[in-house]
C-alpha cells in the first residue's frame, strides 16, 4: 500500500510485496505479501492461482485514482499491458511484541483492464514505472530496447475509480 505520511510524520499504510511464484505445473500464481512492521510480512494472500507465468510485473503506482497502489502486467510475448486493481479489505494481526494493528491489505483482484498492446520484450526487454513522469497526474510507463534506448508512454486516466480505464500513449524516444 502507499507509504504517505500522516500529519504525525507516520505512515499511513504499510508497503507489501507482489510476487509472481512458480506452481507445481509450470504456471504462476500472483502473491500479495502484507507488511505488518518494519521487518516482518504477514502471511501471504494469494491473489491469483495461476495465469502469471511469462509476465513482468509494474509497480505504476495509483493507476486508477482510486488512493491505493495498483498493478500492471505486460506479457512478455503479446506485449499487451494489463491494469490491475484489488479488492482491499482490513486485516488485524498481532505482532511478536503483542501490539495489535489493524491495515488494509489486498485480498483478491477486482477490476482489469487491457491499457496498450505491442510493448513485447522483444523490442523492450525492460520496462517499468516510476509514476507520474510527465507532471500529468497519472502515471507513465518507460522500457528500454536492446540499444539502449529509453522510451515512455505518457498515462491518462480514462474511467473512475470505480468503473477504472486507462491508455497509454506513446513510444516517446
């Protein structure tokens, strides 16, 4: 979840981890890790038994405007990226001091989204997102070629928070 700070110079929410992990046939799963102090995850949530085998996973940021992070994926063959938002309920756990805390935490995916087609890792075997790089509000997407060469697609939000879309525009050299 994001990391913003409370007017105390807290976090609000705690950060996770997303992972996609190998399954007894050969195909993925994708994996929510849920920070619940500063060095500890809780237990794992599964998001998604199988169909993450061959793809990259983006960290854009709030995609869909919703106030909480989302997720892109890009297929390494087809080069279509797809939107991801949670189902995001609150979780309450004790930690190994006894101190109860209760955060939100993603339980399942809710909403997707095909957002560009074509960006295959062929062409650009890295990719990724560092948000909002174009000042726009939404947040863009860059890879880089096998030369060498950084290109960008600039974001705009489409949908609402609770009908999202998005699209992609671009390559920018």
């Amino acid at each position: 979840m994001s990391t913003d700070l409370s007017p105390a110079n807290t976090h609000k929410y705690r950060t996770g981890l997303v992972t996609t992990e190998t399954t007894q046939d050969g195909d993925a799963a994708l994996w929510y890790y849920p920070s619940v102090s500063d060095y500890r995850f809780a237990d794992p949530v599964r998001l998604a038994a199988t169909g993450w085998k061959d793809r990259d996973l983006i960290s854009p940021g709030d995609w869909a405007g919703q106030g909480r992070p989302g997720l892109w994926a890009r297929d390494r063959v087809t080069g279509e990226i797809t939107a991801y938002t949670f189902t995001v309920t609150t979780i309450t756990n004790t930690d190994e001091d006894g101190i109860t805390i209760s955060y939100p935490a993603a339980t399942g995916i809710a909403n997707t989204s095909t957002i560009a087609t074509g960006i295959t890792a062929t062409a650009w075997p890295r990719i990724g997102s560092d948000g909002d790089l174009t000042a726009t509000g939404a947040p863009s997407l860059w890879a880089i070629t096998p030369q060498d060469t950084l290109h960008s697609w600039t974001g705009t939000r489409t949908g609402t928070p609770t009908d999202p879309a998005f699209t992609l525009t671009g390559p920018n050299a």
